[in-house]
C-alpha cells in the first residue's frame, strides 16, 4: 500500500492553504478512501481464503456483493474497518491454511477450531506478525510442534488440544514468554514437555492432560506461575510425590493431578492460606484480578483421583472456602474425614470412594453446602448416615456402598426431589425405605441390596425409576398388581427375600425390563400363561421358589430371552415345545417336577446341568444325566385323551393326503420331482447331493443354533469334508429363515476372501435348505476361549489344548482383515451383524474365517445407515444404538468385533462381565477406574512375554466398543493397529 504510507507528506503540504474544518474533512476524506482500498484488499484475502478451502458450504455468505461489508460477516471482527480476528470454529473445513492469510497484515485471532484439517503444524502462520491468539484445536493435525514456534513472540494464546501431535512439546514454546493460556491436552505426545513451561509468568491456564508423556515429576517450584487458575495434569504420566510449593501458585482455582501414579501423602501444608490476615472471596467465578495476598483460598476445583496417594486427608482443606468439587478416590487415603469439610460453604461434589477411610461421616455433611453428589463409596465407614445431605435441595447423587453403615435410612431422603441415584448396598442399614424414597420424580437408580431393611414392595413407582436392586434384605409381602405401573423399569433384582404370593401377570406387562430376579423368596401359585408385553426380557430368575403348574408356554416366545433360571420350584408338565426357539446361554429347569422328553435343541451337553432332579423327564442321548428316554417312557407321555382325538384326525387326513397325492400322481407323473433336492454350486465341485443327504444323521451333528443343525460330512472315499447347516427341521420354513437363507447365498455365493468362510454349494427343495461349506478342522473361536462349551464331546477342541496368544492376535487380525474386506472392499458395503466368537471359524492352522451371513446387509454406500426391521445380533454384542435406533451402519460390527476382541485377551464371555454388566461395560469400567490390565487378562496367555500386545489388544477392544458409533475406529483403523500390535509382523 504505497499511497498510504505516502501520503502524510502531502497533508502537510497542504495543509496552509486550508482552513482548519475543510482539512479534517480533507483527512477523512483520505483516510476513508485509503479505508476502503484496505477493506477491499482484506475483502479479496478472504475470498481467495474460501476458494483455496474449497468453498465450504458454511462459507457460502461469504460473496462480494452479498453484504455492504465483510466486517458483519459474523466470523469476522474489524477494528477501524481492518480485520483482526477470525472466528472459524466448526465450520467443516478441511483443508490446510494458505500463506496469503497473513495478508491481513491487523490479524489479532485465529481461530481454526472443531474443522477437520490435516498436516502439520501451520508454519504460515509465522508471517502473521500481530498474532496474539491461535486456536488449532480439535483438528487432526500431527507430527511435532515446530521447534521454531517462539517466532510467534506475540501470542498469548495457544490452543493445540485435540489433535494428533506426537513428539517432544519443544523447548521453544516456554520461549514464547507472553503465554497466558497454554492447551496442549489430549494429543499424541509421546516424548517429553520442557520443565520450562513453568515459568512462563504471565500463565493462567496450563492445560497438558491426557498425553502420554515419558514419566516425569513435577517440579519443585511453582513461585514464578502467580497468575495460574488453571493447571491440569490428570493422566500424564506423573510419578512421585506432590511438592508442597504447590500452594505457591496463589491464584490457583482448577487443579487435577488425577490418574497418574503420584504417590506419597497430601501434603498438609500445601493447601493451606499463606498468612492468617487474607479476606477469604467468595464468589465462585473469580478470574484475573485477584489480590496477590489471596491464596489457595481460591481453590474450587482438586482432583487428585486415581493416584496413590496414601496418609490422611489433611483438615487443611476446611479451609479452602470455594471449594466446590473435591475428588479423591481410588487413593490408599485412610484415617477419618475432616469434621470441617462437612461444613465448606461451596462444596458441591466431593468424591472419597475407593480408599481406606474409616471412622463415621460427619454428621453435619449437607447442612451448609449446595451437596451435589456425595459419593464415599468402598470405604469403612461406619456408624449412622447423614441426615442432612439435601438439605441444600441440590443433592443428585448419592453412593455410599460397600461400607459398614447401620442404622436406619435417614427420613429426609423421601423427601429429596433432586435425587437421582441412590446407591446403598452392601452395608447394615435396617428398618424400612423412607417411603417417600421409590416416588421421588427424578431417582432412576435405587440400588439397597445387602442390607437388613424391612418393608414391603412400594404401590406405585417414580416414573423415572429404571434400576432397583433390593435382593439379599427382608422384604416382605405380595408383589402388587400395581407393578404394571412401574413403566420404565429395566432392571429389578428382589432376590433372596420373603417376598410371597404369586407372580402376577401385571408383572409381564413391563415393555423395558431386561432382567427380572425374583429367586429365593416364597413365591408360590402358577406363573401367569399370558406374557403380555416382557419384549426386552434376556434374564429370568424365580428359581427357589414355590411356584407351581406349567411353565407358560409363552415363555418360549420371549423374543431376546438368553438366560432362564426356574429351578428349585414345583413346575410340572411339559417343556413347552416353543422353547426350542429360544436362544438361550444359560438355562436351568432343575428340581422341578416336569415330565416328558426334553426339546432336541437342549440335547446336548451345554446343557447336561439345565434338566437335573426331574424324575419324570428323559433325554435320547444319555450324557444329559437324566433318564434316557424309552419308547415306552415316550409313549407314556404321550396317553393323553385329547392328543389322541389329535392324532386320530391327524391320521384320518393322512390317508386322504395320501389318496389325493395318489390320485395327482397317477394324473401327472412328473410332480413327485418338484420335491427333489436341487444343488446350485459356487465353484467345482467333487461330490454330488447323494453324498452329502445320505450323511445327514444325528451322529455327525457337530452343532445346533437357533437356526438349525450343522453336521460334518465325509464326502468321498478320498476323506474330503465338508460343512453342512441345514436351515430347519420341522415342517414349515418361515420367512426369517427364509430372508436368512437368501442373505446368506447371495452374500457369500458372491464374495470371495481368504477370512470368510467359503459357500460350495447350496441344496435347496421345498421343505429344507442345506448350505455346504468347506470344513474347518478346529471349529469355532468361542468352543477354544470359553471352557464350558469346550467341555462338550462333539466341540473337536481337545480339553488340555491352550490357544496361545499369538495364535490369538492372527486370529484378530485375521477377522479384522476379513471385515475390512466386507465394510471397505466390496462394490456395495456389507455389514454381517452377527459377528460373535461363535461365528469365527478356525481352519487347521488356526486361519480365522467369518461365518454366518445369515443377518448381513448390504449398504447402497459406505457408511449409510441402514434401517433394520428387527433388533437381531446376539446378546452381549450388541452395539447400545440398537437400543434406541434401528438405522445402524458398519459400526455395530465394529462394536461386535471390539468385544471378541476382549474375549480373546480376557477370555471371558460376552455377557460374563458382571452379574447384570456385559463384558464391554465391565471391561470399560475396569479400565477407567484405572485397575491394571494384567488382572484380567485369561490366565491360559497371561503368563507370557506378549502382556504389552495384550493390553494394546484389550484397550482396542474398550476402543471398539465406544458407546458412539462415530467414536469408534473404522474396521480399516483397527486392522491398522492390530497390525502395529503385532509388531514384529506375524
Ligand atoms: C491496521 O489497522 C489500523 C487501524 O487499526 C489501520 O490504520 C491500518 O491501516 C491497518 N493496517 C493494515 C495493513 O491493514
Ligand atoms: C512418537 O510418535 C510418532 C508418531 O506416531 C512416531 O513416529 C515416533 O516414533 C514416536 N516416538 C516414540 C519415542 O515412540
């Protein structure tokens, strides 16, 4: 801009021959035309700006004619019509900055972030000379921060967090001496950050959590950092001890050191005021100008959790009077809890679960605080609870389990209408639930079992109330028939009670309930025949009980039933005969009084444990522990009026079939061929149909599903095998097999790769369907990682043989590879939706191949949704959108794989996690809780040198299962980390 620099020498030229009114307007005059040349030039910048990020649709306002000025643009600000910041967070940009941004010469802020670049750090940036704030955050880009960086002298902010950054944090960004805020938190840094950074004076914020830094302390001296409101560590890596000169940063509001291994005690001192002579302040939201005297007194937020930190909590922190969240559990702290926290004016949250701490709670814990959550949960504490917690009217939740409190529960909690969670198991409380307690509008958790408390079950329910867990207390009385109000309960567990009375059919008519525990009480009378609404029911248990009759037959229609325990009771009659279309893991009809042959489905030995102590029930094979059944004990069974006016008709209209047929076929011969096999090969062939029907016999059964059986078949004198499912047995072939039929031809008739199961052939007529696959010698993944299923004879998995962990890994790898194949390399995409152990399939080498295509989809396009009819995949792998969504993309698999994933290095089953938790959920929380890995690693691998591999394999595993779809790794990324995983390559 020539003229403008060139232009005062004229003005005073000038200047004489004017009057002093005329020459300012003179001077406007110029200033305004040298004015708008600047805003045209910026206006141009910006154009070409969006141009070269090729024209986001977010920036479609910004045109040359479309505004009288680009400074109301709304991510733009000017200062005297020249631009100085520009706010461009989350506008879907993709692309790297352009060097001309610099030529807005007044460019102040810049913020980038929530966009989608890549690359490396801007290094363009360095040409903005006037640049004080520069936010990149939650970009994806990588490498190391340039060790140049203090070029940018001027800036006072740097925001980089969320981004894949690696490397060392170089030395020159302490270089860049006007920081006031630093955000360097959850990158990739794997090197180390300079210890400089603590002297940057002029920091408030300092923010480098989540990185995995090599393990450092922290440093002895904070007195340089008086300004910082901010510091947070949690989960870099820290080990030692906390330096008392961490009260030096006087202004300090915001500290977490949590999830690192600190260890040592709290210093005492360190929390403590500076000099006795300071005003306390009291407003919460202090920020910058706080008098130098004032110290730690500002403290509102420590996070010290997940440490191990031992020793006392030290009483100094009464003092820290803006206390608002205190969070120390999972430490070693022991000794008591300070009378005078109980009474810090702004304490909200206070976290003390998972220590040692013993003694009572304060009593006067809620009476001067806003309590929000008060959590002193896996403690040993003892004596009575508080009485005041909601005094405040704030309390949400409350968890004190797993201590040794007594007494009775505090009336006031009927009274709290803010509450959420109640969790008070496993201590002595007694006497009966404050009334109030099951209505209260917000609670959706009460959880009291392992108490003594006493009562009967509430008329009506909180709306809200999804989870009560009342088992192991004295409960007393009928179930009300007012149950069927309780709407929205998912989870209810009475268990081992003296509950009585029946079990009344308003009980079935709860839409959301998945687990209904009733066993150990003193229920009697029959179980209601009409199931009206239990659609998400997966667990049952009313064993030891009294209840007597039939087992409803409804009960067999239970769409997502999975585990069935009824034993120990005074059931008689059949098994209905729908319960060989449940799909169950566990069941047990044990110590009953049912009679009659057990349905085929359960005749094998996954469960030779489920028919015990059932005099009158019999089974063909003899393995089952109970009576093998006779003719005569089947005929038995079967005297029975009304099944023989049954069987009487059922004859008559026999011989009329039979005559008619007669008839059609003397008419028409060829008819009878209608019926005959018809095989459709997907490559070459060395048998025929013949071969393959006259082997379908009960001995080479080698397993059976919920769709049918699959039997092993020597094909040829020469020893060739083969697979064979046969999709149904009984007379009609409804649609869902139908549909499951077609999927699976079409999918696997037409993709080939080496971790996918090949398809020979199919044979299909009329009344059945065989698929025939190539035969895999070592059988499913699940029979070798999960010990009771191996345990049956026909499982071909030798009882003393170890899958070794390398074995393992190429497993993974293997599936991995084979789903990236189906998601990634496919014409259309195809999501398999039922991947499981079980599904896996293991050749001689132990060679993964994905099996059972029976519920995969095809998408139109990679990562489109795709609407299902009905929720279908097997328990314990499902994806939590199925949940409350149908449309789902190639996510679920990743999900399903994330939990074999955890199978494969736990070796424990999908829904084992915990009593009501599947494993992912249990493997979630273990994690972040911050146990270590080694625990629950299977212990067949767990004594080996591959313990790095198997944690990578168990935290991908926690990765895959993310409750968002959109946060977990596509299945590309994951055979990508396997692959780093198996470093040296397999
Ligand atoms: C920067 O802004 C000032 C006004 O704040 C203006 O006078 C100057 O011309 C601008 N510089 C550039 C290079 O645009
Ligand atoms: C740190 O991460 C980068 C990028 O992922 C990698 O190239 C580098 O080897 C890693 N360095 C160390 C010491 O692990």
């Amino acid at each position: 801009m020539p003229r403008l620099t060139s232009s005062p020498p004229h003005i005073r030229f000038f200047f004489p021959f004017f009057s002093y009114i005329p020459c300012v307007v003179f001077l406007c005059f110029l200033s305004h035309a040298a004015e708008s040349q600047i805003q045209d030039q910026e206006l141009q910048v910006l154009l070409k700006l969006r141009q070269s990020w090729q024209e986001p649709s977010s920036l479609d306002h910004w045109v040359a004619s479309n505004s009288s000025s680009h400074c109301a643009w709304p991510e733009i600000k000017c200062q005297e019509g020249s631009i100085t910041e520009l706010n461009l967070t989350n506008l879907s940009i993709n692309y790297s900055t352009p060097p001309f941004i610099c030529d807005l010469k007044n460019l102040t802020k810049l913020d980038l972030s929530y966009n989608n670049i890549t690359g490396e750090f801007p290094t363009v940036l360095y040409n903005c000379s006037k640049l004080v704030y520069l936010d990149l955050s939650k970009n994806h880009f990588e490498g190391p921060i340039p060790s140049d960086i203090n070029r940018m002298a001027n800036l006072q902010v740097l925001i980089l967090a969320d981004n894949s950054f690696s490397f060392d944090v170089p030395a020159s960004v302490a270089r860049l001496q006007r920081l006031r805020i630093l955000h360097l938190y959850m990158s990739e840094y794997n090197g180390t950050y300079p210890e400089e950074i603590f002297g940057l004076s002029a920091l408030e914020e300092l923010r480098l959590e989540y990185n995995k830094f090599v393990p450092s302390q922290l440093p002895q001296n904070f007195t340089v950092l008086k300004k910082l409101r901010f510091f947070s560590m949690a989960q870099t890596n820290l080990y030692g001890g906390i330096p008392e000169t961490v009260s030096d940063m006087e202004a300090l509001e915001h500290l977490d050191l949590g999830k690192n291994p600190l260890t040592g005690e709290i210093p005492a001192s360190i929390f403590a005021l500076r000099s006795l002579s300071e005003l306390y302040v009291y407003e919460t939201n202090v920020s910058g100008s706080i008098p130098q005297a004032v110290s730690a007194v500002n403290l509102s937020v420590i996070d010290l959790s997940l440490n191990n930190l031992m020793g006392n909590i030290p009483e100094v922190f009464g003092q820290l009077k803006n206390l608002y969240s205190l969070n120390l559990e999972f430490n070693q702290l022991s000794g008591g809890i300070p009378e005078v926290i109980a009474s810090l004016p702004a304490l909200s949250d206070i976290k003390l679960s998972n220590n040692n701490i013993s003694g009572t709670i304060p009593p006067d814990f809620g009476k001067f605080s806003p309590l929000r959550r008060f959590e002193v949960a896996f403690n040993n504490l003892t004596g009575a609870f508080p009485e005041h917690l909601c005094h405040g009217g704030t309390l949400f939740g409350l968890a004190a389990m797993d201590n040794n409190l007594s007494g009775e529960l505090p009336k006031s909690l009927g009274n709290c209408s803010t509450l959420s969670h109640v969790l008070l198991h496993n201590n002595g409380f007694t006497g009966n639930v404050p009334g109030g307690l099951w209505m209260l509008r917000n609670l959706t958790a009460l959880l009291l079992s392992g108490n003594g408390l006493t009562g009967e079950l509430p008329r009506e329910l909180s709306p809200n109330l999804t989870r009560i867990e009342m088992s192991n207390n004295k409960f007393f009385g009928k179930i009300p028939s007012t149950v069927s109000s309780w709407r929205n309960l998912v989870v209810f567990d009475a268990s081992n009670n003296l509950l009585s009375g029946t079990v009344p059919a308003e009980l079935t008519v709860l839409p959301s309930l998945t687990t209904l525990l009733f066993g150990q009480n003193k229920l009697s009378g029959n179980l209601p025949t009409d199931i009206i609404s239990w659609k998400s029911l997966t667990t049952l248990n009313l064993s030891h009980n009294k209840i007597s009759g039939p087992i409803p037959s409804k009960i067999g229609l239970l769409p997502v039933l999975t585990q069935l325990d009824l034993s120990d009771n005074q059931l008689s009659g059949l098994i209905p005969p729908e319960f060989g279309q449940l799909n169950l893991n566990r069941l047990n009809l044990s110590s009953n009084r049912l009679r009659g042959e057990i349905p085929s489905l359960y005749d094998n030995t996954a469960y030779d444990t489920s028919f015990l102590n059932n005099p009158g029930l019999c089974a063909s094979n003899s393995f089952m522990r109970i009576n093998v059944c006779t003719t005569q004990s089947r005929r038995s069974s079967k005297i029975n009026l009304t099944l023989i006016v049954i069987l009487a008709i059922a004859a008559a209209m026999c011989v009329l079939l039979v005559v008619l047929f007669m008839i059609r076929a003397s008419r028409k011969n060829r008819s009878r061929f209608d019926s005959t096999p018809k095989l459709t090969p997907f490559q070459s062939l060395n048998f025929t149909e013949s071969n393959i029907l006259s082997e379908l016999k009960e001995p080479n059964v080698i397993g059976s599903g919920g769709s049918g059986k699959v039997y092993r078949v020597v094909v040829n004198p020469s020893g060739d095998t083969v697979a064979v499912k046969r999709i149904l047995n009984n007379q009609k072939l409804d649609e869902k097999l139908e549909k499951q039929f077609v999927a699976e031809v079409e999918i696997l008739g037409n993709i080939k790769h080496r971790h996918i199961v090949k398809l020979l052939c199919c044979i299909s007529w009329e009344k059945s369907k065989l698929l025939v696959y190539e035969y895999m010698e070592n059988s499913s993944l699940d029979r070798w990682l999960h010990k009771k299923k191996r345990s049956s004879p026909n499982s071909g998995v030798a009882n003393n043989m170890i899958l070794d962990w390398p074995k393992r890994l190429q497993i993974a790898l293997g599936v991995a590879e084979g789903l990236c194949y189906m998601h990634h390399g496919c014409s259309s995409p195809i999501i398999h939706r039922d991947v499981k152990s079980s599904n896996i399939l293991l050749d001689s080498e132990f060679k993964a191949k994905i099996a059972d295509f029976g519920l995969a989809r095809m998408l139109a396009k990679p990562g489109e949704a795709v609407s299902m009819t009905s929720v279908a995949g097997s328990f314990g792998y499902l994806a939590p959108e199925y949940n409350h969504t149908k449309r789902v993309n190639e996510k679920i698999d990743v999900y399903s794989f994330g939990v074999v994933l955890l199978e494969l290095t736990t070796g424990r089953e999908p829904c084992e996690g915990n009593e009501d938790m599947g494993l992912a959920e249990w493997a979630w929380f273990h994690f972040n809780h911050g146990k270590p890995i080694s625990d629950v690693i299977d212990e067949e691998i767990r004594d080996n040198s591959y313990l790095d591999q198997i944690s990578n394999v168990f935290k991908l595993g926690i990765f895959c299962t993310a409750r968002l779809p959109s946060t977990r790794p596509t299945i590309k990324e994951v055979v990508q980390m396997l692959l780093k995983c198996s470093d040296p390559p397999l």
